[in-house]
C-alpha cells in the first residue's frame, strides 16, 4: 500500500541478479523490466544462448589461405602453411628464396603455400636432399652411335658426352667428319683433300714443303725452260722467261733479230751477229755507222795531179784533167786516184 505523498522508483533487476538471464547473455535493465540479450558469438532468447560457429559461413571472415579454428563466443584466423598474415590477409611464402632449401643439383619451384624441388636433368633423387648423377651411358649403351669415328660414351656429372676419333666431331649422339679443307689448315699455296677422318695438304707446282707451309721454289736457280738466249724472272709458284736484247721470242726460243734490215746507215754495211750488230761506214764515208756523212776527199792537199782538178764524190773523188792534159790510159779522168799518177801533155809527152 502506498502512503500519500511517497513515490515508485525502478527497480534494476539486473544489479540485484533478479534476473534470468543465461550466463553467455547480458542483462539489459529497462523501466520496470529487463532484457536478457546473448553475448557476440551466441545465439538464442537470452536465457538460453548457444555458440555461434563463425567458421561454416565464408570461413569465418577469414583469409581463403587462412584456417578458421571456432572457440566459445568467437573464432580464430590463422594462416595456412606456406603463408604468411594475420590471418586475414594472407601471402604466399616464397621458400625458393631461402638458400640451401634444395638439393644443389636440383631446382626449387615455388608453389602457391608450398614448393617443390626437382633435381636436374641427368640426376635423380627426391630433390630436397639427394640428387645422384644419372650415368646414361650404362643405363643406355645405345645412347651414342658406333658408326664409324665413334670412339664410344663418357658419363659427366648431369649428362654425358659422345666422344670421336681425331679428325670428327661429335653431332648430338654421333660423329661426324670435321672438314679441314673448310678451315683453311693448309698453307695458301697448296691444296687440301679432305678425307674421312682426315685430310691431306699438298703444294702447288712452283712450291715445296709439307702442305702446311709452302715455300717458292726459285726455278731460275735450276734447270728451266728458258732459251739459253734468254733471262729467268722467278715469280711466286712460277718464273718467265723474258729474251734479251736483240732476240725475239716468247722467252722459251728466242730468234736472233736481224737488225741489219733496218738499222744501219745505208752508207755502211752492217754485220748482224747472235744478238748484235756492228755498222761500219763505207770507204770514203765517217761515222758511227747509224749515220755516215761524205769524206770530202778533195779537202786533202794534193790528192790529184797539179794538173787535174779534184772533185769530191758521195764515198768517192776524182781528179779530171785541166784542158789541155790528158790521162794516161784509155780514160780521160780517174776516180779515187793516187796523188802521184802520172799525166802527158797533149803531145803525149810524159811530164813525170
């Protein structure tokens, strides 16, 4: 019963623990009343509140590379293996980056979360710590060729190698003839023939050596083709053979040249001899031969009978009686004649 003038307060039940709330549910008090809510991560009417499993929807919020782990009233993020984060957010960890992860012969490829390592071709093993060298020469003894030039298998680390003869080269799994010819081996002046396996170096004519150094041979220090009339001009692998002066021909004949044709004064003979000639001017004439100029005999002091008169001739002179004198003989004048000739008058009397 209520007493004039008193008054009605609230009554907080939640403060009092009057209420009926669960223990996963929090107390809410209101005018005259109270409400019972669940706590983040329950469900249910306050009184009565369950855990809510966060991870089954969109895994719980988390990373899609995180794991969602659901506790009483919440959950937890946590990333994957292989990934680094909150758990929210998520990257990938590179393990490749790390040294030494694999075996040294073998590869590390980096996966998203995780890694695997593979060894090497020509290894075999597990990656991460063995690697063996695969020998494929016993594991395949067909792997090189036995044609001919093959000299068999050599097993390397990781691989192997198809060994050849002096002379081949390998080609992937056979051997094939290496072409010296191609390498310019020999010596400029010879020739090459390749050979299988080998090869052969030969100098020209003109040279002599072993093919791989050549040298001129000097035919003008040796019997030749050259005329004996003829001069030997060496060249690289050959000679010539030029005539010498005077002589005409290739150099193999030579002809001697008949310079008397043509050379000499036509007031001289000429002497043709093996590669020469000599001019000599004709009597009454002076020169070199080539040219021959008139001897002006009447220049000459009494050449002529003081009773004749001398007149000069090409080559020759001739002492012509004065008038009144006469020759003796049957001719009226001599030429060339000697200074002392004897005259008689026109009597015929012998003046000498």
């Amino acid at each position: 019963v209520l007493m004039e003038n008193s008054s009605c307060d609230d009554m907080d039940e939640c403060a009092s623990q009057l209420d009926k709330c669960g223990s996963k549910a929090s107390c809410i008090n209101t005018l005259g009343s109270f409400n019972c809510i669940c706590l983040d991560g329950y469900t249910g009417d306050g009184k009565d509140c369950q855990d809510i499993n966060e991870c089954l929807k969109d895994n719980g919020g988390c990373h899609p590379d995180a794991i969602c782990t659901n506790f009483e009233g919440g959950r937890r993020c946590e990333c994957k293996s292989g990934f680094q984060g909150d758990g929210f957010q998520c990257t990938d960890n590179d393990e490749c980056s790390r040294q030494s992860i694999c075996h040294w012969n073998a590869t590390c490829n980096n996966n998203p979360g995780s890694y695997v390592c593979n060894c090497n071709a020509g290894f075999k093993g597990n990656g991460n710590y063995l690697c063996m060298d695969v020998d494929e020469c016993s594991e395949n003894p067909s792997v090189c060729s036995s044609l001919p030039g093959s000299t068999g298998c050599v097993n390397l680390p990781g691989t192997y190698r198809c060994s050849c003869r002096s002379g081949y080269e390998t080609s992937g799994q056979s051997c094939v003839d290496v072409d010296e010819c191609a390498r310019n081996i020999c010596s400029p002046f010879a020739k090459c023939e390749n050979s299988l396996g080998s090869y052969k170096c030969t100098c020209n004519s003109g040279f002599v050596g072993n093919g791989l150094v050549c040298v001129d041979i000097n035919e003008c220090n040796q019997r030749n083709e050259c005329d004996p009339k003829a001069i030997c001009i060496n060249r690289m692998g050959s000679y010539e053979c030029a005539c010498r002066e005077g002589f005409v021909g290739e150099g193999r004949k030579c002809d001697d040249i008949n310079e008397c044709a043509k050379i000499c004064s036509s007031n001289a003979n000429c002497t043709n001899s093996p590669g020469s000639y000599t001019c000599q001017c004709l009597k009454g004439f002076l020169g070199n031969g080539s040219v021959c100029e008139d001897v002006d005999e009447c220049s000459t002091p009494s050449l002529c009978h003081f009773n004749s008169i001398c007149t000069n001739l090409p080559g020759s002179y001739s002492c012509p009686c004065k008038v009144g004198f006469a020759s003796t003989g049957d001719f009226k004048s001599y030429h060339g004649a000697e200074p002392n000739f004897i005259f008689d008058d026109k009597e015929g009397q012998s003046l000498w």
